[in-house]
C-alpha cells in the first residue's frame, strides 16, 4: 500500500535530522560571517559539492554544513593546500558521494522490486523507508572502501616511483600504462528491439563480468561507458590478460551482444579519476574498427608484445591498414593468446 504524502513528508524530515542534524537554519551570509570568509568562497564551495548557488537570505545550511566547511577554510587559510586544490577535493568527494548513493538506491530499488513484486513507485517509496536500515553499515563501509583503495594507490606510486630510479618521468604524460576499450557491437541497433527488462539485464550482464573480470586479472576499470569499459593495468603482461580474460567470458555469455577490443601501451596523464593522452584516443578508435571478437592494438604496442615484453603467450600479427577518426592511417595488429 502507498503511504500517504505526508508520511512521505515526515520521513524526509526523520532523515533530514539524521543526516544534516536537522533542519536548515543557516544562511550563506551566516556561514561567511560565524566563518569570515567572503560569501563568494562559501558559494564557490557550495557549488563544488554540485549543488545550486543559493540566496544569502534563505535558510539552506545546518550546524553540520557550518562545520564542514569551517574545516575544509580553514584548511586553505593554513597554506597546506591553495583554494584550486581545495574545490577540487570537494569536486572529487561530491561527485564520487552523488554516484554511490544513487547506485545504491537503485540498488536498493531493485531488491525490493524483485523480492517483493512491486512496482516503480511503490519500491521506490518502501526503499526510502527502509534505507534507515543500512544507514550505519554504508557509511561505515564507505570509509572502509576509501582506506582501502587509498592504501593500494600508494603502494603503486610507490612502486612505480622505485622503478624510475634517479631520472624519473619528465614531460605531459609522466605515466606509462597499458589500457584499452572493450565494446559490445551493434548496441544502439540491438537495443532499440530489446525490451526494458532484457536492456537492464544486458547492461547489468556486461558491466558485472567487467567489474569482475579485469580487478580479478590484476586491473582496474576506469569508467564504464553504456555500453563500453575503459580498463587500465600497470604493465604490459597485466593489460594482455585483462584483456583477453575479459574477452573470454564476455565471448562465452551467450545472453551478452558479440565485444571487439582493444589494447595500447603509452604514456598518459589521470585527471579527476580519469586517464588521458593521445594514446587513449588511439585505443579507442582501434576498438571502433576492430572486427567482432577481436583484439587491435597499435604497432609500437605490437613491437613489445613480439619482443617477449608482454609475455610468450602472446601473439601480434599485423592486419588491413586503417584510417582512424582523428587519428589517421595506422597499421594494426591483431592480440591473441597462443
């Protein structure tokens, strides 16, 4: 049965003073003033968390935001950080927080959905209810997780940091990686004959097996994209493997659309969690135009792979000269395991 709006209402509000300590009572021009900072850096603030400028008359903020912010000043006042620096934590954490808590609503929306049969509304408005429930374990989880991954990021900074010795990686694209795209072929046609239920389930299908299969062959994903993954490995012999492994399990789900790929050695530089450089345009063409259950890879990449320096079980053989979008002519070749 749905609740009432005012039931709806009231567990809005139990959650408001859960999570913020209650309703706004602040305004920006009292969070500059009991800070003093200017109204601008408190907006400039706001703003990174992704939210909507607001009015400096209007109640918008609780004793917890004061806080917040108060630290994150008084960070940049110290010298330790400068304001550029500063927003882009805040842009990092907020928008990493917009899409956990999203991902796991839906979640959470699809687990009552299925269990207990009800529709849209319906799950949506028993998950708000529920959601109590799980508060202590998700945020408790959270900080866990970010331990954790940030213990692994520096011990291969570390690593890679070690290898350099005394030279050291000069220039734009200071980081040597392995990457590539696995793509599902003819998506967009596929999709718009396919029902709500059977899409979900094809992107819930892919991007499980991705998330799976490339942290289990040493990698890590970078960004699923619909119906795509931008994967990224350390080294040569780790990118070969979490390619090919990837290949191999989406290849033997008969319920998943045929997947090309591709796989480039190259230096590139990470921005706000994501990876650029010329090469990764290059990976991404080459997986435009490589043929259904195929792995392209670029002819220095192909070099190192004869050589030996991606491991004997690997085999580059060139193939039909292609004119890359933004790229120009390249030769490929093709990645297979012996």
């Amino acid at each position: 049965m749905i609740e009432s709006e005012s039931n709806v209402n009231s567990t809005v509000a139990a959650y408001r003073k859960t999570l913020l300590g209650g309703e706004p009572s602040l305004t920006i021009a009292d969070l500059a003033y009991r800070t003093g900072t200017p109204i601008e850096r408190v907006n400039s603030y706001w703003v990174a968390m992704g939210f909507t400028p607001v009015a400096e008359d209007v109640p918008t903020f609780t004793e917890m935001d004061l806080e917040a912010y108060q630290t994150w000043s008084s960070l940049i006042d110290s010298g330790k950080i400068d304001l550029n620096t500063g927003l882009s934590f805040v842009r990092a954490q907020s928008h990493i927080a917009d899409r956990l808590v999203l991902w796991q609503t839906e979640a959470l929306v699809d687990d009552v959905s299925r269990r207990f049969n009800l529709d849209d509304t319906t799950a949506r408005i028993t998950t708000l209810d529920r959601f109590r429930d799980f508060l202590p374990f998700l945020e408790s989880e959270m900080i866990y997780t970010w331990k954790r991954q940030l213990e692994a990021l520096i011990s291969r900074i570390d690593m890679e940091v070690s290898h350099r010795g005394q030279v050291g990686a000069t220039g734009k694209f200071p980081l040597m990686r392995t990457f590539g795209f696995v793509d599902m072929v003819s998506y967009t046609s596929s999709s718009t004959h396919l029902t709500e239920i059977d899409l979900i389930d094809l992107i819930n299908r892919f991007e499980n097996i991705c998330r799976e299969a490339i942290p289990s062959a040493g990698g890590r994903v970078v960004k699923m994209i619909g119906d795509a993954v931008f994967y990224i490995a350390d080294d040569l012999p780790t990118g070969l493997r979490v390619v090919t492994e990837l290949i191999e399990k989406l290849t033997s789900d008969k319920n998943l659309l045929p997947v090309r790929a591709s796989v480039v050695q190259g230096a590139v530089f990470s921005r706000s969690g994501d990876v650029f450089g010329p090469t990764v345009n290059l990976a991404s063409r080459l997986t435009d135009v490589a043929p259904v259950g195929q792995i392209l890879t670029d002819s220095e990449t192909a070099s190192r792979i004869i050589s030996g320096e991606g491991g004997v079980s690997y085999v580059a053989e060139p193939v039909k000269e292609a004119d890359l979008r933004g790229v120009g002519k390249v030769m490929p070749f093709r990645v297979y395991k012996r």
